[in-house]
C-alpha cells in the first residue's frame, strides 16, 4: 500500500472501496485527494480508492435547503443502488460547484448545480426528487460529501449516466473520459489540467 503511512484498510474498505474517515484523527484535516492503491494478485482485481480528510471544514458553503437539494438529488439519481451509488453522485454534485470550467463556469453553488439548465440532472424530473424532503440518512450523507469526502471512480468527475442493461460504459461522454462504473452508474472527468480545481 502506498500513500499514508500506517493506514490499514479493513475488509468493508476493500470490497465497498468506501475509506473511512473517523478512524484517522491524526491525518492533517487538508490531506487532500490522497490516493490509496490496493492490488489483488491472486484476483487480478485493481482498487483505487480516493478520499479527502476534511474534518469539519466544509468543501463547500451550503445552506440548509441546499443541503436537502443535494441529498434529495442523490435519492433521485442512485436511491436504488444504495449508499455509495449516492455518495458518489453527491461528489458530481459538488465538483461542478467547485469547477470553474467547461459547462460549469460561474456555476457557483448547489442551487445552480442542482437546476442548471441546459445541462443539469435528469433527476430533478424524478418523482424521487419532487416528493418530499430528505430523510435524516440522506441528509447525513450529503453532508458527507459537502464536507469532503470522495469516491472512486466518481472523485473527479463531472458527469455520469446509466447504461442500458448490458451494456458497456462508452469510453468518452461529453467527450469527457471514463473513470470507471459503480453498478448503474458510468463516470466520466476531464483530463488532468482542464479543471484545475478538481485536482
């Protein structure tokens, strides 16, 4: 294992490629994007996993109605593939308030992020987003991401989409690369120097 010295991944961490945060109070709260790599040989399996030690700090100032925009949007893009299904559409959510660029310039907060149009998420016509607020658990989970914490293959990225069933993800969307594919869900960033503010 490269990256910090001392860290010790537990099984969960392996099979989700979810890093948790808590247990690392020492690690200083602007470690950011760290990258972790983890090699399988006997599986021929490669996990990147990418995390951010924020603490307190928040990633991005948000309101308390931005808040529930962002985990209600989570729920309407990924509710059925669970919590990190969410947590990393939560982190498309906050990279395109963090990045200055392509289709994202002088897209500054989760409001603008959550209703830009043209351009936006197809979620926001869900009924999964229309009915209601969020719960306490998807709340505490936007949260999560609003304070900093990432996801691979979704910790650079600022688009996603669903591929029909059996499908492949398509090498480029928005002409923007693939980063990888959680369950339902195709990610795709922009390369190294195009958005300087997601690396």
């Amino acid at each position: 294992m490269a990256g910090v010295e001392g860290l010790e991944p537990s099984p969960t961490v392996l099979e989700t490629g979810m890093l948790p945060l808590t247990p690392y109070p020492y690690v200083s709260l602007f470690c950011k994007a760290t990258l972790l790599y983890y090699i399988n040989f006997n599986k021929s399996i490669f996990f990147v996993i990418a995390y951010n030690i924020l603490g307190d700090f928040m990633l991005i100032k948000y309101s308390t109605k931005e808040l529930d925009l962002c985990a209600r949007l989570m729920r309407a893009e990924a509710l059925a593939e669970g919590d990190l299904a969410m947590l990393m559409v939560g982190n498309v959510i906050v990279n395109r308030a963090i990045a200055n660029c392509l289709d994202f310039k002088n897209i500054r907060s989760i409001t603008e992020v959550v209703y830009q149009n043209p351009g936006g998420f197809v979620g926001t016509n869900s009924s999964l987003f229309n009915s209601g607020s969020a719960t306490t658990k998807e709340k505490e989970l936007a949260k999560r991401v609003l304070k900093g914490e990432y996801y691979y293959p979704a910790t650079n990225a600022l688009w996603f989409y669903g591929p029909k069933k059996n499908e492949e993800c398509k090498g480029t969307w928005f002409n923007q690369r693939n980063t990888g594919r959680y369950k339902g869900h195709c990610f795709y960033a922009p390369d190294p120097g195009v958005c300087n503010e997601l690396y």
